[in-house]
C-alpha cells in the first residue's frame, strides 16, 4: 500500500524507487517476501532519478552469452508487462577491428537462438536514412531489439507487490541517516 506514513519497523527497506528499487520489490515479494518498504525522496511515479533519463534500450545480443540471456529474458517481463516495444536495432562498425567484432557477435547471436544478421553500408543507409554511408563498415542488426517504458515499468512492479499486501512505498521521505547498532540496521 503506498502511504503517506513511514513504518516503524521493517523485514526490508529499500532506498530508492527507480526502476532497480521497483523492481527489487517486486522480485521479493514474488519470492514470499513480506513487510517491505520502499522509500524515496521524490513523488511518485516518477522521482527524478536516473531512471527516467537512462537509456531504456534493450539489445539482445551481448557479448557474453549470460548478459545475452538476461537481456532475452527481460525483455520477455517486459513484454508481458506491456512496456516494450519492439523496434529492431542495429549497431554500426566504423573500422576493420568494429567489423570483425560484429561477425563474432552475428556468431554468438545464432548460437543463443536469438535472430540476427549483418548489414553493408547501404542497407544500414536503407533502415537508418540519416546515416552518413561512407563512414560505415558494416552493421549488426537484432529485430527484436526495442525500447523499455521504465516508469511504467517501475509502477506496475511497485503495484504488484503492493496488491499482494508486501509492500509499503512512502514517497517524498527523504532518508538521512542509517542507524546500525551491534551489527544490524
């Protein structure tokens, strides 16, 4: 429930309603997690943190095929969430060195199932009009690359786990200090 007053105590308090505070919520609460609270110095849903001024782009392929696998799986929250649009995206190479690390990503990119292919200049120029041609080597591009919506995001986490009861939000409760006394907060 959000709420105007903070709580005493607290099982979980987290610092921060951005997208990674939002999210940390509803992640334990997903996991049985109980008396939560979430604070932030701002209002909600959007409290001028990095959140809403951070690239909110998701590219499937990485260069280690865990990230590859993480940003896929987001992308499938996401999606289920309704925040993600899909857009395809398409990354360019300037020098021989760029060009060859695309080939290993296209490489990469086939062998974690996730749909890609390499671009010449001038079909970079055909999806990307502004593109200045002469300076491209190549592209990457990923179909299923796209864009994430991460206040919205942030919202529905935030009410999930306040539906189910976990989760107390105070907004605009700025925290100035943590007591820690023998050991605990």
């Amino acid at each position: 429930m959000s709420s105007n007053d903070t709580p005493e105590t607290a099982g979980t308090v987290i610092i921060g309603a951005g997208i990674v505070g939002n999210s940390v919520a509803y992640w334990l609460s997903e996991m049985g997690r109980e008396d939560i609270v979430l604070v932030d110095k701002g209002p909600l849903p959007d409290p001028g943190g990095s959140t809403g001024h951070a690239s909110n782009f998701n590219f499937p392929v990485s260069h280690t095929k865990e990230i590859s696998k993480l940003s896929q799986r987001s992308r499938e929250i996401y999606e289920e969430m309704g925040v993600y649009t899909k857009s395809g995206g398409i990354e360019v190479a300037r020098t021989e060195e760029r060009v060859a690390e695309l080939h290993r990503r296209l490489q990469s990119a086939k062998a974690w199932g996730e749909e890609a292919e390499l671009l010449t200049p001038a079909e970079v120029k055909e999806m990307v009009p502004y593109v200045e041609e002469d300076v491209v080597e190549a592209g990457f591009y990923c179909p299923d690359a796209g864009t994430i919506d991460p206040l919205h995001a942030g919202q529905i986490m935030r009410d999930r786990a306040e539906e189910k009861g976990a989760l107390t939000t105070c907004a605009n409760t700025e925290v100035l200090d943590i007591h820690v006394a023998d050991g605990a907060v």
